[in-house]
C-alpha cells in the first residue's frame, strides 16, 4: 500500500475514535441516570488548601503528620473545574453562582442574568420547582448575598439586596435558611418590610430554637433565620465565635431533610459562606472552622444517600478560591505548627472590634502596651507565642498605622496590600500567627485557581473530567430530567 493510502487511512481510523469517542460523552451527559433527591454544597472561596489546611490541622491536633480525611475527601468522584467568568478571569461570587445554578457564564457582579443584564438566566432550582421538586436554599452569609441569590433571583447588580430580597418572598420555592436579609425596608428603610411580605405570601418564619425544633412538613414554606445574625450583613456568626443560641448549618440542612424529603423529591443549595469572609481577611483559624462546619452539613446529606444510594447526587465545589492560601511560608522553610492557629481565640471580625472598643475608650490617649495586652489576649502574643523583633516590629508600625486611621485605608495601595482594608493591628497579627504556624496567603481578593469538585451517588461518573462550572448545574438538570433549554448560551 502507498504510504499516501496508509496516511488517509490512519486518519479516517483516527477520527471514527473521536466521533466515537464524542459520541459516548454527549451520550453520558443526555442519559445520565435519574437523580431523585439532589444537594448541591458550595464552599464559598473554597479551594483545595482550604480544604487540606482543615484536615492537616485535624491531624496536627493528634500530634501526628498528615492529614485527617474531612467527609468530603473520601467521595469517590474528586476533580476540578474552571471558575473564569464571561467577563473576567479572576470570578466574583455573583458570576460564579450564576454559572453554577444555570450553566451560563455571566458578566462580574451579575445574579441570574446573561452577559448584557437584557435577559434572565433560569436556574436549576427554578426549574426543580417547575417540575414538582421541593426546593430548599441555605447559607451562613445573608440569605440574599450572591451565591444564594443566584438561585432565585435576576438583578443587574448583586448590591441590590431589597429587589433580590423580593425576588425570594415571591420565589415559590420552599425552604430558605440561615442568615437574614441585608435590607429588609429598603437602603433608606422607607420599603414595605419583606419579613412581613414572606408571612403574608404562606411563609413560616422561624427565628428560634423551639420553633425550629418543632416545625414540621405542614409548615411548608419556611424561612428559617439564625436567632444570632450580624446587624451589619444579617449573616450568621463565625462558627469560632462561639455564639450558643446559633444554629449550625448542619442543623440547618438536617431540618430541611425532615421538612422536604417526599414523594416528589428535592433539591438543595447549601453555602458555607463564611469560607470566602474568612479568607478574604487571610484568616486560617476561621477558615478552618467554617470548612468543618461545612463538613458537618455534608455529613447530613451523606447519612441521607446511606437510606437512598440510588436515587441521591451530592455535589461539592466552589464558586472560586479565595486569598490564595498556601500550606508553607518562607520563613518557616520546610516547617509546620498548626496547633498555634488554637491560640487565636476568635474570628477577624470579633477580635478586631477589641481594637476598636480600645480606640473609642482611649479617645485619642493611645498606648501600644494597652494593645499588647489585648494581643495576648486573642493571640497569646508574648505568651504562648513568642515574637521576634521583627514580629514586634511590625506589629508596632501597624498599631501606629491604626491609631493614625491611615492604615484602614484601602484605597491606598501601600495600605491595602499590607492590611487589606482591615485594622492593621488585627491584620498584622493573624498573619505572624498564620505565619509561625506554616500558612501564607498571596491575596485578600479571590484567585482564577481551578476549584475542586467532588461528587457521590447517581451519575457521579459524569463529573470525572476537568470540567467548567457551567457543566455542573448542567450535568444536574439531566439527571434530575429538567430542562435548561431558556438559558442563554
């Protein structure tokens, strides 16, 4: 045979395996075996560090080397996907949300609307609804921040809290948990309240222990807040601020189980939130903490697939990595001390306003050893942790920074880069504690790092490849048999 022959043979035969081949994958992603009761977590800034600096710190609590496998690292489907927005490399939470609740990219700062905001985005909790699935949304963050809004709502902007709050009141959709509303009257506080407009489209709110405990199936709908919720952002409390009257998301979850499990089926969106707050204000102690909690709530839909393996899909992933988390510093060379993250004894956001109570009590009469002491305090500083003078150092440049109202200013880019927009003291010293404890961070904003994806029960095969983010919400709607034909493509 003449070697032209054997070449355009060798071709032909080459391209009957990707036809094949193709074939197979549009096979896999439009038959795809039904999917009855569906949970779909998304760790908020979530990426793999995140995730290993949790089960390293487990492991360091036992004083061995290694890491202590979360629930969520022993699915049998792990992979990644891509986070990038229509617009933009490096996502946001309303672009990514959106890409994972209707399989379309959209532009920065866009909940539930195509690239241009001219036409809606239909997500596949919409769509659940549509069909006769329960639908229950839940979070740690407020109930209408991005992530969660996209799952309901169609806004230009993500800021638009009341339009988005409104959006759910009418959603139709059956359970809402975790934190509050931003702006429940309006910015101005002039609106029709929407806590009342729930009650009066057939919610049940629930913002108790006793009602929580107690509400049952015939409640439906329920908006349950968190008793314990920031007046700032109407989220729930960091998990390692200790607040006894707040649920905990697995708490959460497990009560939408009871209340939405039927017949019919369900679906679920459940957010750790605070992953990504945390993470934006590089702090490995309450990261630590929300991913475990996160776990927690994962732990309740996995004792669910145990009663029902074939008819359940868990989905885990990220909407984006959030502050570029490493597990090594320079300065440690090839050391680790996680146990010192214990030496902190609360979030960013609680130990932070000890400074600012120290500011407003001093009144201008500032004293770095005042400060010191509050550092020992909620870091062990010059106790359990021994600072260089180095360490010192800079601690003393940003109280300076702090107590001059310089440093706060995240518009500086010198201020910004060293504190984040933070109270220097505070950002300064969770760093030399994440430092001295083996941790680095290179951002307070989020990364374009692929995310992982983990995923058990039915049609779980189908995550195994590198996947975008648009493929998720996708590979869902076909399992769940629902239709994502209005989406913009």
């Amino acid at each position: 045979m003449k070697p032209g022959k054997k070449l355009i043979l060798a071709l032909l035969f080459l391209s009957v395996i990707v036809i094949v081949n193709g074939q197979e994958r549009r096979e896999l992603k439009t038959t795809l075996p039904k999917a009855k009761y569906v949970f779909l977590f998304i760790g908020d800034g979530m990426g793999l560090a995140h995730t290993s600096l949790a089960e390293a710190y487990l492991a360091s609590k036992e004083g061995s080397v290694g890491m202590n496998k979360l629930v969520m690292s022993e699915f049998p489907v792990q992979s990644y996907q891509r986070t990038t927005a229509l617009n933009r490399f490096i996502t946001c939470s309303a672009a990514g949300g959106t890409a994972l609740a209707t399989g379309s990219k959209t532009t920065i700062n866009t909940i539930g609307m195509n690239g241009p905001r001219d036409k809606k985005l239909f997500s596949i909790a919409t769509r659940a609804h549509q069909m006769g699935y329960k639908v229950g949304i839940m979070t740690s963050v407020s109930i209408d921040h991005a992530t969660p809004a996209t799952f309901y709502a169609h806004q230009p902007d993500r800021n638009m809290y009341y339009e988005i709050g409104n959006e759910l009141v009418n959603s139709g959709f059956d359970y809402f948990g975790g934190g509050g509303l931003i702006n429940p009257t309006g910015k101005k506080g002039n609106k029709a309240d929407l806590y009342t407009a729930a009650v009066s489209k057939g919610f049940k709110l629930i913002r108790d222990k006793e009602s929580f405990s107690q509400a049952k199936k015939s409640d439906l709908p329920v908006f349950v807040v968190n008793p314990v919720i920031n007046e700032d952002n109407a989220s729930m409390p960091y998990v390692i601020d200790h607040a006894k009257a707040s649920f905990t998301l697995a708490q959460i979850t497990r009560k939408a189980i009871d209340l939405l499990e039927s017949p019919d089926g369900f679906f679920m969106m459940i957010e750790g939130g605070k992953i990504d707050w945390a993470a934006h204000s590089n702090d490995a102690a309450t990261v630590v903490k929300e991913v475990l909690a996160l776990d927690s709530a994962v732990m309740e839909a996995v004792k669910f697939y145990q009663k029902h393996p074939k008819e359940t899909l868990i989905v885990i992933t990220a909407d984006h990595e959030t502050g570029g988390l490493a597990l090594g510093w320079a300065g440690m060379k090839y050391e680790s001390n996680l146990t010192l993250l214990d030496q902190q004894k609360g979030s960013f956001d609680e130990l932070d306003s000890h400074i600012k109570q120290y500011k407003q009590r001093a009144a201008g009469n500032f004293s770095y050893d005042s400060v010191a002491l509050i550092l020992k305090k909620d870091y062990g500083f010059g106790e359990s942790v021994t600072l260089s003078s180095w360490e010192q150092e800079q601690l003393r440049r940003a109280y300076q920074a702090s107590m001059s109202g310089k440093g706060c200013n995240q518009f500086e880019e010198e201020y910004f880069i060293l504190y984040g927009g933070l109270d220097p003291i505070g950002a300064t010293a969770r760093r030399i504690l994440n430092q001295k404890a083996g941790i680095g961070w290179t951002t307070w904003s989020h990364t374009g790092i692929p995310v992982p994806v983990r995923v058990m029960g039915t049609s779980a095969d189908a995550y195994k490849d590198y996947i975008e983010n648009t493929d998720i919400p996708t590979f869902i709607a076909r399992s769940m048999r629902l239709s994502l034909e209005n989406i913009e493509k």
